[in-house]
C-alpha cells in the first residue's frame, strides 16, 4: 500500500449493502471493488464501487486509465453513505454504481439497480434535459474542463470499446456522467 493514498471509502459488502431493498437474486450478483484515481486535490485516493460482478473487470480496467491519464474523479465510495439517495450523492460530486431505483421520472428499474451502470463526476458531467433542465443543480457541463468527458475522452472511448453506452446520446436527456452496459 502506498502512504500517501486518501481513503475516501473502506466499508466492507455488509456496510456498502445495509439497507438496500434489493432482491437476493440482486445483491448475490454484486461485488465491491476497490479503484485508485486521482481526484481535483491531485492526490491519489482510494475508493470503492459496488457493482454487478460481470463488469467488475471492464471498470478495474477502465480505472487504471483513470489513475494513469490523471483524469481527475470527486470520489468514489457506495452510494449508501448518502442513504441511497441519488439525489445526495450526485449534489456531493460522488462517482457510484449499484443505487436499487428506478429510472428518474419513471417507474422503470434502472441499469443502477442491477449495479449494470456507473456515474462519474455528476458536477462536471451533469445531465442536462431538453426542457433546459439539469441534475445535480448547480452543475455546469465543460466538455473541456477537468474531470469532463467529450465524446473525444479516452475514458469515454474505453467504454465504448467494451460495448458500454454512454447517456450523452440518450432521446430525453444527455447524462453525461452516465455509462451502462445492459
């Protein structure tokens, strides 16, 4: 281990699934997995990703790009801190995975409630509805400003070489924060 990593999250399966309203079948699927990165304080940190096992090695591949291109990540730790609101995590610049929920404004289980998706760095790649709308507030998108992903992002690309979607081309919204792999 290194001295000088930050760590932003440390809880153990149980602590990261406390509360959850999963199904077994769910939460029997899921992994915690620990991901390095550097974050905007140009610190290496240290967190954690609860997310479905079959995507378990494209994220830990994914993130060693993360942490060897510097882009910069908020943090990283399992959205149960911030009692399993989205709403919270997204406000905190938080990158998560599994999240139990549905679709926001639906009644539709989201790719999150399988741990099939992840978001990273909700402020600097805020989602951003048609109506002019957008999630976290006070968000501002600059595909150019650190910790910001653009279609020409090699983080971006590394997702969709594996056959991830990325939500900046969804019909309703660009969530540029938001990546599935269904």
């Amino acid at each position: 281990m290194h001295d000088n990593i930050m760590l932003d999250s440390r809880m153990t399966r149980a602590e990261a699934l406390a509360g959850t309203k999963a199904p077994r079948s769910v939460i029997d699927a899921l992994h915690l997995l620990e991901v390095s990165y550097f974050s905007f304080d140009g610190r290496l940190h240290r967190g954690q990703l609860l997310l479905h096992e079959a995507i378990a090695r494209d994220v830990r591949e994914i993130f060693r790009l993360i942490q060897a291109t510097r882009f910069p990540v908020a943090g990283v730790v399992p959205i149960v801190r911030y009692q399993w609101s989205d709403a919270a995590s997204m406000a905190a610049n938080n990158s998560s995975a599994f999240n139990y929920r549905t679709v926001a404004g639906s009644d539709r289980l989201s790719h999150h409630a399988s741990g099939r998706a992840i978001d990273i760095n909700p402020l600097q790649n805020p989602a951003v509805y048609r109506d002019g709308r957008i999630e976290p507030p006070g968000a501002v998108y600059d595909p150019s400003g650190p910790g910001a992903f653009s279609g020409a992002s090699p983080i971006v690309r590394a997702f969709l070489i594996r056959g991830w979607q990325w939500g900046a081309g969804f019909e309703a919204v660009s969530d540029y924060h938001h990546f599935q792999k269904p």
